[in-house]
C-alpha cells in the first residue's frame, strides 16, 4: 500500500517542473497554475512526499523491502523536516515501548521510492518536494489521504514515549545526532492532536502528561515557545506538569480525561508562576478557560512572576471571548496591576482592544485611572492611539481625571495632539473640564504642538476656546507662532496671524524671532506672510548679532534674501558678534547667487572683515570658491592681499590648497604682495607649509616669474632641495 507523507516547508525553485512527473495516482493530473507566484519571501511554499510499499520499485527498477508501511497515510508535518528526522519518524512503530534502529530507514530508501519528487538540500539538510506544483495538487485533493494528523500525533507521542527518552533528564543537553525526532515531537504533538485526536492518541498523550515536568519534553516545550521560556536553568524541573502542557496546547478532550485520571491543584504555578489557567488564557485557548472555570477549585486572579492574571493576559492579546468569560466570575478581579504596573483596562486601552475596554468598563468595581510606571492612565493611552470609543466611555465615568498629566508632563490632550490625532483632540475639547494650556515638561502645549506637528484642524478647534491663550512659550521660548513659521505650515500660521492676540514678534531664548525662524529653516512662504504684517520687524538680531538676513545669506534661501533686501528697514551691512556680515557667511558658504544680490546694493560693503581680520574674499579663497572669489575681485573696493590675525592672506590659503586660477588672479593683481610672511615667518611657497599634493614649490615657480618678477624667483627656489612641495607637479 503506498504512504504518502507531506510536509508544509519552503522552498525555492528556479523553474517549473514537467507535468508528466507529477502524477501521484493515476488519474490525478495536478492542475496547470501559468500565473503561480512565490510567497512575500520569494519562497515556493511545497509539500514534501514520498511513497513506498511493502514491496515498491525504487530507482533503479530494483525491489526494496520495508518493515515501515501500512494503511494510506498522509501526514502534515508543522515545519520542515530534516532528513534524520523523517528516518526516525518512519522508524517508528506504534504500540512499541522503545525505537529499534534495525527500523531506520536510509534517507537514500526513502528517496529512491519517492518516484523522483522528493529531494534533500545539501546545505540545510532539509527534505522538499521537487516543485512546489505538486503541492499545489495535494492541497486541492485532500481526499487521496485519510487522518494524517492524528497518524503524526501518534507517531510523535510514541517516540516521547520510549523508555529511552523518558530516562533523558530534563537538563540533559540534547544531541539531535542521536534524538533527531525530539525537538519536533515535542513542540508539534499537540498541533496535531489538536486538529483529530483518536483514543489511541488520547491514551499515548495521557501517559506522556503523567509525570510531565519530569519529561525533557516539557523543558522543550516551553523552549519551543517564540518569546521563549525564561525559567528553565537551575533546575531539574521546570514545575511544568501535564496540566500546564495540556492547558498551553488548548486540548480540551485530553484534558477532561487528565483531570479524571487523579486529583490536580489548578492553583499549582510552574516556575514562572503560570497556572494552567494562565497558560490557556495566554495562548488564546477559549474552550480550555471555559472548561477550567466551570471547576470550582479554579484560582482565576493567581498571576505570574510578571503580575500577569489570565485577565491581563486575555486583555493584553486581544482574546475577547476570554475577556468576557473571565469579567463574567466577580471573584475575578479587574484592577490587578503587573510588574510595569498595567491593569488589564491600561493594556486594553494602549493596545487598542476596544471591545475588552468596554467589557472592563462596565464591571462596577473597576478603577479606570490607575496609571502605569509611567505615570499615563488608560485614558491617556487611548488619546495617543485615537481609540475615540475608549475616550467617550472613559470620559463618561465621573472617576476619570481628563487632565491628569504623566510622569513628562503629558495630559491626555497634549498626546492628542502630539500625534495629530484630529478625534481624539475634538472628543477631549468637547469637555469643559479640559484645560488647553497644560503644558509637557518641555513647556509644549497642545497648541505648540498642533502648530509644531502643522495640524491645521487641531489648531483651529483649540483656538475656538476662549480659554486657550495663543501666546504661551515653551521652555526655549518659542511661541506656536514660532514653530508654525519654522515648520513652514502655511495653513496653521494663517489660522494664528487671523487672530488680533497673537504676538508677531516674541523672541524666544536666544532672541530669534519667529520670521528669523522661517528665514533660518528657508520657509519662504512663512517669510512672505510675516513681512507683510505691520507689527514684524524684519531686522531684529538675536542674543549672537544674527538677523534674518544673515540666517537666509549662510543657507543660500536667495527668495528669503530677495524679499528682505526690498525692505527699506533691512541693513544688508549689519555684522554679528563675531563681526561676520550676511556678505561674509553668503560668500563663506559658497551662496553664489546670494553674493551677487548683495554686491548689487550700493549700501554692503565687500572688505568688511570679522573679529579674526578675514574678509568675504578672504573666505571664498580660504574655503575654495573661486567663482566667488572672481566675483569679488571685480569690485573695486576689494582688498585682495587683507591678512587675518595670524598673517595669513588669501594668496598664502590658495598656494596652500593648490587653486592655480586663485593664484594666477592673485598675481595678477599690483595690489597683492606675493611674498607675504604669516607670523610663522612662513610665505605663500614655502616648501615648509603643508600643502595639497597638487600643488608644488616648483609649480607655484613657474607660475611666480612671469607674473612677479624676478626677485620672486629667487625667494621661490631658494630652498628647493627641502623636503616638502619640491617635486610635485600642479600647475603646468
């Protein structure tokens, strides 16, 4: 008879395999699928199959005799199976006390009676089917197989009962050389049970569960777990019993005859402090809670190490019909805290799980505004998240603080308005109990915040309040009008400049007014509306002597620049603290078309240096500009050759930085003295003077004699033989 065994696993496959392979059973053509597509991994999900006979014809022609076999059977496997353990599955016979090896088939049997569709990767070891069409066939005709998943429930529940697994300790490292079937059998028994369980799979299991947290199984279990299990060192038991494990797999059937079996202690914890109603409630077991709490000696409030009750639990995953079951006892308690101190009512409302939020609120006894670690009440959880069904309950309550702050100051309407959430923050404001002016600990109230996040419909309904005050600063001074200018939300600085009470020109800490901010950030349109209020100045400086223009000159913004320099009350000459003029940080930066609006003004001007004697020229040479440096040169009243307070010029930064169309500029010029020594007593060619390797001594010869004549020469050569620039090559 032949046995087929599939397994769900992934594979990938470079092209489609022939129809004519893929036949199982006569008859059963797979169907053609032209438009199959991989997974969102890129993977082919497959089946892994292979078929033999007590007497089958393997590769080769040849006759294979097998002692595994039987009946048809399909098995569906959890995962991928490896090939030493599909051997050892094979080698399983049922009724027996212990695995005998003789039983083992080869990995190379198994593949010879495959019929050519199954293949073992080398790297991963891992058996597949040849193309992922043939699953495709075998999930459409689910007739050609009969109970796989209780046929793989015994199998599993055989192996982990073999005497020779039962005398592994539960802290024996495991060897999947010698057990290769363990891990397996132990996380994916009870996915099979779970979905056809026979008597025999009910008798198997029950031996299993019998003296459970003594079995490696349980440890595995556990370990089989996503989040993993944090309590498996130290001891040789993990206090894990068969309760636990067939409460954590959610079989009801096997259950009810576990607690037939003897007397069990449903308040009895494992190491963690699970109950076995905990572990049903965390894994989302319905029918598995039903039936414990229909026992009177349940303990449904026993939480874990973590403070988890299976109420939190039910309430943190979302688990409704556990939720509803549990709120339905009034032995059960709502308002246990954990160790984050969350009630079930805070993780419900920060996870947005309304319907248990609304089960919660109806229980009389429920305390709605305990606050986490954190200082935030469920209410202002479900403002951040805009759960606006939570919000309405909980505001309904007369128990519920609506401006209680967290530990950073936050209330429920500051978070609402953080995150821009537009019906969260209108519910809130509904209530006249509300203060709109509560601030964070940064001093940023709603409205800084609606401005700050440009939230123009948030901002309009605070300031429909006629007790919300538009003029509040924040800790570094800045007003909503600020951050509205600064963000370059045009809608939200309308909705302020349209009120007669918002103050246009407040500086914050450092004295940048809001049109400084919008010029600083390049929100031109910001700049555009607030230069034609009457009540901005447009050439307040802050505490470092920068006015708006000066900001739009160092970041090239030349709108900005355009709009300020056609205002009569903008000085285009004004220097900061450090002596720098919008002339200066335009052509430091390298803003060329800056540069050039400001040299058309008859009122800036070019030689003006800063507190180090650098000049706009010095600066584009020093940083290489040479487009500005030209630009410039051009004006008359340019000084080329202005030392700084070291005694550097700008000949001796470009000889040093190798610009040969600076230099040869520079020597041009009758005002520039070529041989100008810094306080180092070092000049422009000195082979001393760190320079780029393009540049050389002998270069910067060849270029001086025509240009300064020759008592330069001899100064340019006099220590060529120095180490330094002598024998690099730049300039010709």
């Amino acid at each position: 008879m032949s046995i087929l065994i599939f397994a769900d696993i992934r594979v990938q496959i470079p092209s489609r395999f022939p129809k004519s392979r893929l036949s199982p059973r006569r008859g059963h053509d797979p169907p053609e699928k032209e438009n199959a597509r991989p997974d969102d991994q890129g993977e082919w999900p497959s089946w892994c199959i292979f078929g033999n006979t007590s007497t089958n014809k393997c590769a080769g022609g040849r006759q294979v005799e097998t002692r595994y076999g039987g009946a048809n059977v399909a098995i569906t496997f959890g995962r991928a199976l490896k090939a030493g353990e599909l051997c050892h599955a094979l080698g399983v016979e049922i009724g027996s006390t212990d695995l005998d090896s003789q039983n083992i088939p080869a990995i190379e049997t198994i593949l010879g009676c495959s019929l050519g569709l199954v293949i073992v990767e080398a790297s991963t070891h891992t058996v597949r089917l040849i193309h992922y069409t043939l699953k495709e066939y075998l999930s459409d005709n689910t007739d050609l197989f009969h109970s796989p998943h209780s046929a793989i429930a015994e199998v599993c529940l055989t192996y982990l009962n073999f005497q020779s697994i039962r005398d592994l300790s539960p802290i024996a490292d495991w060897s999947p050389q010698v057990t290769p079937l363990l891990e397996y059998a132990s996380g994916y028994w009870g996915t099979h049970a779970r979905r056809h369980i026979t008597g025999n799979v009910n008798t198997l299991a029950l031996r299993l569960l019998n003296g459970f947290e003594k079995h490696i199984s349980s440890r595995m279990l556990l370990s089989h777990r996503r989040d993993n299990y944090i309590g498996l060192h130290g001891s040789d038991s993990t206090g894990f019993t068969g309760l636990h494990g067939i409460a954590y797999l959610g079989i009801v059937g096997i259950a009810v005859s576990l607690l037939e079996m003897r007397k069990w202690d449903l308040g009895a914890t494992d190491v963690e402090g699970n109950t076995a109603l905990l572990w049903a409630a965390r894994r989302g077991h319905e029918a598995m809670v039903k039936m414990l709490l229909a026992r009177e000696d349940v303990a449904p409030n026993t939480a874990n190490k973590n403070g988890q009750t299976p109420l939190s639990s039910a309430a943190q995953d979302g688990y409704e019909g556990i939720a509803e079951m549990l709120l339905e006892r009034w032995d059960v308690t709502p308002n246990t805290q954990d160790e984050s101190c969350r009630t079930p009512l805070l993780w419900a409302a920060s996870l947005g799980h309304e319907n248990i939020a609304k089960m919660l609120l109806k229980r009389r006894d429920l305390a709605p505004d305990i606050p986490d670690q954190f200082g935030r009440t469920p209410l202002s959880w479900a403002a951040e998240l805009a759960r606006g069904d939570t919000i309405k309950m909980l505001l309904n309550r007369g128990d519920v603080s609506p401006n209680a702050p967290d530990k950073d100051g936050l209330t429920p309407l500051v978070w609402a308005a953080l995150k821009g959430f537009e019906g969260g923050l209108r519910i809130l404001l509904e209530r006249e109990d509300i203060n709109p002016n509560t601030a964070d600990k940064d001093g940023l109230t709603p409205l800084c915040w609606a401005a700050r996040k440009g939230s123009m419909a948030n901002m309009e309904r605070l300031l429909k309040r006629r007790d919300v005050n538009p003029n509040i600063a924040d800790k570094s001074g800045r007003t909503p009008l600020s951050w509205a200018a600064g963000g370059g939300n045009q809608g939200t600085l309308m909705t302020l400049l349209k009120r007669g009470d918002v103050t246009l020109d407040t500086g914050d800490k450092v004295g940048q007014t809001p049109l400084a901010w919008a010029a600083k950030n390049g929100q031109a349109g910001s700049a555009s509306m607030l230069l034609g209020r009457e009540g901005v100045p447009p050439d307040t400086a802050d505490v470092h002597g920068r006015t708006p223009l000066s900001w739009a000159a160092e970041r090239g913004y030349w709108d900005i620049v355009w709009m300020l320099l056609r205002r009569r009350d903008v000085t285009p000459g004004t220097a900061d603290k450090n002596g720098r003029t919008p002339l200066l940080w335009a052509a430091r930066m390298g803003r060329r078309d800056v540069v050039k609006m400001l040299l058309e003004r008859d009122d800036v001007t070019p030689s003006t240096a800063d507190k180090d004697g650098r000049t706009p020229f010095f600066w584009a040479v020093k940083d290489g500009h040479e487009g500005i440096a030209k630009m410039l040169l051009e004006r008359e009243n340019v000084t080329p050759d202005t030392a700084d307070e070291h005694g550097r010029t700008p000949l001796s930064w470009a000889a040093e930085h190798g610009d040969k169309g600076v230099v040869r500029m520079l020597l041009e010029r009758e005002d520039v003295t070529p041989d100008t020594a810094d306080k180092e007593r070092r000049t422009p060619s000195d082979p001393n003077r760190p320079v780029r390797p393009a540049l050389s001594t002998a270069g910067l010869a060849q270029a001086f004699p025509e240009m300064a004549g020759p008592d330069y020469r001899k100064a340019a050569f006099q220590n060529q033989s120095r180490p330094g620039l002598g024998d690099l090559q730049a300039f010709e």
